[in-house]
C-alpha cells in the first residue's frame, strides 16, 4: 500500500521538472492560462453547468495526472464563484507519484490567486499510501484522490453503480515520455465511464492519441492550443458508440462472483430513514445529509450514542494487517477518512477531536496483530505509523513506559457525543428517540416501519424507500437481517482519578488496555472483553483486571493509582469474520435458489447477478474499530444511494458486503 511520491528538482524559472519522466510539471508559457484554456474552456465548463443547474444534482470531472492539483484549484475556484451549477461537484483523479506536502507547498505559491483553494487543499491532502483518498471539501466538492497506476485504480472502480464522469482532462506527462497514461485500454476503460455528454480534453495532438480516443468510442478534433503550442485535442462520445456504464465487461461470459453485483436503485424522493443513532447510524445520517437529503433518525434510547460508541473518550487508530488485501485497504482509508473529517468538524462544529497520537505498545501489538515490525514497514508509510524506541516512545508520551511502542501521529482521541451531536446538528437530520422500530415490511416501492410514538405511546406506520439499518447487534430483531452472523461483545470500562504525575500524559497509550490522557480530572481505560453477556451489571473484577494491565503500559506501576471512581458497561457488535457489515441487504432465499450449485460445486460459474432488496441497508459490525470504519463507511452509503462515485474499490466493497456470509455458507454445504 506504500507507493513513492514523485522526484523533483527546480528550474531557475522556479517550474518543477521531474526527474522521473524528464520533463517540467507545467507550460513554461503560463501555466495558469494554458489550464483556464485547455481544460476549463476546451470543456466549456461554465456554460455546461449552467446548463445542467437544474437537471441534474452534481457534476462529475475525472483527471489523469493530478500533479500539484492546479486545474483542481482552478475549477474549484470557478465553481465557488458561480452561483449557476449543479449542487456539487465530484473531482477524480489519478496520480501514481504524488508530491509530498513540501514539494506542493512550493509549488502553490507560484499562485497566489488560487490562495483560498491551495490553503484549503494543503489542510487535507494525502501525500501517501495507494487507493482512493476521499476528500470533502466546501461548496460541496468532493475531490477523490487515486495514487497507484491509473489503469489498476481506474478498474478497481464499482463503475456499473457509480455515476458517470461528465469531462475528463488528460493531463500527465507526454505520451513519448510517460506511455502508460496514454494507452489504448486505459482509453476503452475511461469510455466505460462516460454519458453521452461527456467530453475530454488535452493538450497533446500525438497521433497515438488520437488514434487511441477513437477506437474508444470518441469524436476527436484540434483545436486552438494555447500560446506556443498550434493545437489542443477535443473530444466526445461518438453518438454510435455511446453504452450505458452498466455494460459488463462479461456481456456473454461467466461474471466473477456475480452474487455481489448490486442492482441499480433510484429513489424518487431524496428522503430516508436511518435505525439507530450510534456512531454507524449518524455519520451515515450526515453523509447523506451533506447530498440534501432528508433524513429521519430513530433510537430506541433517550438519548443519542447511548451504546457502545458512548464511552467519554474513544481511540482513532488504524487497525493493522499482514498483506496488503481488502480488509487492510478498507481500514487504511477508513482511518485516514475519518481523521480528515474530524479535523474538520472540529473547525466547523468544535467537535472534541484531539490529534495528539496514539502510541501501541510493541508487545500488545505482536500479541494480537502477530504482525512483524517488517510486515507494517513494508506496507504502511511512516506517516500512518512507526516504531519508536523506549526513550523516543516514553518522550512522545510525556511520561516513562514499560517497553517501545509504534507510533501512528494522525491518530488521538475524541468525545463520541459532541462528534454525533455535531452529525445530527445538521438541518436535514430529524432525530427520534424513545422510540424503537419494530419491524419493517416491503411495500410497493417503499418499506414501511412499525414503530412507537414517542409522545402518544402507540404504535404507528413509517414508510420510507430508503431504510439503513445501524443498530448494532439489535439488527437480527428484523427478518432481513436474522441470518446475519452477528456477535455481541461485552465491554467495560473504567475510569480513574488523574494524579499530580498522570496529567503529565500527552498521547493514547494502547497495551492490553488502552489508557487516555486526563479529562475532567479522569483517565479512561478501555476496554474488557467477555463473551458473558448474561448481565450488563458493572463488574468488580473486570475494573480489577482493567487497572492491572493499564499499569502494565507504565514503567512506574503506580503511575495510574488503583481506585476506580467510574465504569461503564457496553454491548459491541462483531460479525464472526471481525469485519463490518455494510451495504444493500440480500434477498437471502432468491439467492440461495440462485446460487444452490455452490453447495455442490464451490467453483460453480453464474451469469445471474444477486438478488438484493433495494432501498434497504445496513451499517453494523464495527467492534472495537467503530470510531475509525463508521465515517467512511456512512460516506460510502450515502454515495451509493445517492449514485454518487463510490470512495472503495469492488473489492473492498465486498469483502463487507451482507451477502458474504451466505455465500460462504453455500460453499461450505451449510445451506
């Protein structure tokens, strides 16, 4: 997941020139026009979204080679400044090396006209790790950041079920001198992407190019270039070649694993109900909040975050793997999304977001990870963690530990109820408490909900075409969901009276117990597991056991005190894989008559697609890692039924995907 950023060095005229691909980042004509020209006017942009303002929702543009993000800025600057558009704007791009946050720097300011959306973009932008970034920007942008090879991400892509690019700039490196940015299949997979209005736009005319557009399906002419250059290209889908993006590379062949394509669903009403306002419940609340949808929140609780996620204090760490598979991914960007939001909502809403790192102690992690010290440094870079020795460990934390620890900087600390009050804060978000949802029945086109009037006590109909189910283990209550194998894991945790040595604590410190810096004059120390869930009564020994292994985190065995003077008990919910549950509910018995073959045969080929229930989902399974898999998991809900560009590649949408466990099962003979 490690990838390496780009090799610069600085020409007298201050342009950066690559060292890798030989060449300068920008025209050595004005950079600044040369991308007003070719990209901005060659697409025409602001007559488009004029046009399109009220017709559609959001405006996608799609760009390989993101280099310091300057037609980035500019379009962003556009659109902040015109009032006649669509609502928001989806900005994807690709960039196998990207620059460091110091080369960026620099860079910008060369443009001091572009101030306001370089300070924005320096606040957020990633500077490591492969995949898709997500960034939610003002003026409702959301700038989607691809590093790796352009082919592989752009593939990697749920494209049948995202909404299509409407422009694309292709704006890498010379086709002589980077010929991978230009090639013929990386041209066929970008006309998958398009709509018939799509157009494209570069600055190269190399007959390659050219050529390669229109065996892709597209219009290609020259026009004007800017200043020295005589030309630019234009292109558009050829009106004879355009498909629809659900096409199937697979169109008569078998499909791979054909029981997660999901179908498309629209809602007609930007309207949905959310069950349960815990952490999973209500950031989804606010990703599909953002998009202007009206959304109604039910708890069965008095108050919100009143389960697990309700602790005074919970980690933000990056859960660790071996290999670089789906899961590794899907926590990596998960945590890094969740940081990002929290930096902004701090701003924003004053949400109780502390920064100040998480140290893991090196035993613990060993113990429950067995991930050698090669197996993190080979994968993540050293801004998501790094190991650090006794003295360096014992300084970062602000007091002597028991052993060196690994040192993840972007991680900290934050109050569950202020980040969920700053959710629900949001204007389109109604929350309903007291008041369980009992059951819930497909209707025509729409879902209805039995639930209880909060006010009158009695029981009444909801109907809604949208339902995401976020209560946890509660979830198995409803029949689309009983088969779902979800655990409930008892946890308690226990508070402690800081001391005259405990406030010296700077950082999250994470052994067998997780121990936080002082906050009204308590630390917390989380968590017990139990697979007793008999009773959610506070347990003596359990705070016992707390309190001696938080002191094993310390050289000084004292450090803590041993009097508790506070606990809390609480229920999480694991799924039996320990990976979250998200995503469009299955039809179990449609696809258990659809795929029985697998019960025989484990290899059995399919070409029929899952079945599924659409509108209705579920976001559960988080464990211990809610705080860090929650908000990206929300965001990726909330795009996925808005029909948004989804911020997880296939594969790590399936690996959480509900139908899992029932194909698993299938394979297995156990069903």
């Amino acid at each position: 997941m490690k990838i390496k950023n780009a090799s610069l060095s600085w020409l007298d005229s201050g342009l950066p020139y690559s060292s890798r691909y030989e060449d300068v980042y920008y025209s050595r004509d004005d950079e600044l026009a040369e991308s007003q020209h070719v990209f901005i006017e060659g697409n025409n942009l602001l007559q488009r979204w004029a046009d399109s303002a009220a017709a559609i929702q959001a405006f996608s543009i799609a760009e390989l080679g993101f280099g310091s993000g300057l037609n980035f800025m500019q379009v962003a600057k556009l659109w902040s400044e015109t009032s006649q558009r669509p609502s928001r704007l989806n900005y994807l791009a690709f960039e196998k090396h990207p620059l460091s946050n110091a080369q960026l720097q620099k860079i910008h300011q060369r443009w001091p006209e572009l101030a306001a959306q370089s300070h924005e973009l320096q606040q957020y932008y990633p500077e490591h790790s492969a995949g898709c970034h997500r960034l939610c920007l003002n003026h409702n942008i959301t700038l989607d950041l691809y590093y790796g090879d352009a082919f592989q991400q752009l593939e990697s892509r749920y494209a049948e079920i995202s909404a299509t690019i409407d422009c694309w700039f292709l704006d890498g490196f010379s086709p002589r001198l980077n010929p991978a940015l230009w090639e013929p299949r990386l041209f066929q997979l970008i006309a998958k992407t398009c709509n018939q209005n799509t157009t494209l736009s570069t600055y190269s005319v190399a007959g390659t190019v050219r050529h390669a557009l229109t065996a892709a399906g597209f219009a290609v002419e020259k026009l004007p270039g800017h200043g020295k250059k005589r030309h630019m290209l234009h292109a558009s889908r050829a009106t004879s070649s355009v498909a629809s993006n659900t096409d199937s590379k697979f169109p008569d062949a078998i499909k791979p694993e054909p029981w997660f394509e999901l179908p498309g669903f629209t809602a007609r009403h930007r309207k949905a109900v959310v069950i349960g306002a815990g952490l999973a419940g209500c950031s989804t609340a606010y990703s599909l909040a953002q998009r202007g949808w009206q959304v109604t929140v039910f708890d069965s609780a008095d108050r919100p975050v009143a389960g697990a996620s309700g602790n005074n204090q919970l980690a933000l760490r990056c859960r660790f793997f071996k290999t670089p598979d789906s899961p590794a991914q899907f926590f990596l960007h998960s945590f890094l999304f969740a940081s990002r939001q929290f930096h902004k909502l701090r701003e924003e809403a004053g949400v109780e977001w502390h920064d100040c790192g998480v140290l893991q102690l090196n035993s613990a992690m060993n113990k429950r990870n067995a991930i050698r010290a090669e197996d993190l440094a080979a994968l993540y870079a050293e801004q998501i963690v790094r190991p650090l020795s006794l003295a360096e460990a014992s300084e970062k934390a602000g007091v002597p530990l028991s052993e060196s620890a690994w040192h993840i900087p972007t991680g900290g600390w934050i109050n569950p109820e202020s980040l969920c009050q700053a959710y629900l804060s949001h204007p389109n978000i109604a929350l309903v408490l007291s008041s369980p949802v009992t059951a819930i029945e497909a209707g025509d086109n729409t879902w209805t909900l039995g639930t209880r009037d909060p006010g009158l006590n009695k029981s009444e109909l909801i109907q809604s075409e949208v339902v995401i189910i976020a209560n946890s283990y509660a979830a198995q209550q409803f029949a689309q969901c009983r088969e779902l194998p979800l655990l409930s894991v008892r946890g308690q945790i226990t508070e402690l009276q800081g001391s005259r040595k405990s406030r010296c604590l700077k950082t999250v410190v994470s052994g067998e117990r997780t121990v936080f810096p002082l906050k009204q004059e308590s630390h917390v120390v989380s968590a017990s597991y139990s697979s007793d869930n008999s009773d959610s009564s506070s347990r003596a020994e359990e705070n016992l056991n707390n309190l001696r292994l938080a002191a094993d985190n310390f050289a000084d065995s004292a450090f803590l005190g041993s009097e508790a003077v506070a606990d809390r008990v609480s229920q999480r919910c694991n799924s039996i894989d320990h990976l979250p549950v998200v995503g469009m509910l299955a039809d179990t018995t449609a696809m258990r008559d659809t795929y029985a073959q697998l019960g025989k045969n484990a290899n059995a080929a399919f070409q029929n697609n899952g079945s599924y229930l659409p509108g209705l989902y579920i976001n559960v399974g988080h464990g211990s890692n809610g705080l860090a898999s929650c908000p990206l998991s929300g965001e990726f809900l909330a795009a996925l039924i808005n029909g948004d560009n989804l911020p997880l590649s296939k594969s790590m949408i399936n690996s959480i995907s509900p139908a899992r466990f029932l194909i698993r099962d299938l394979k297995k003979q156990k069903r």
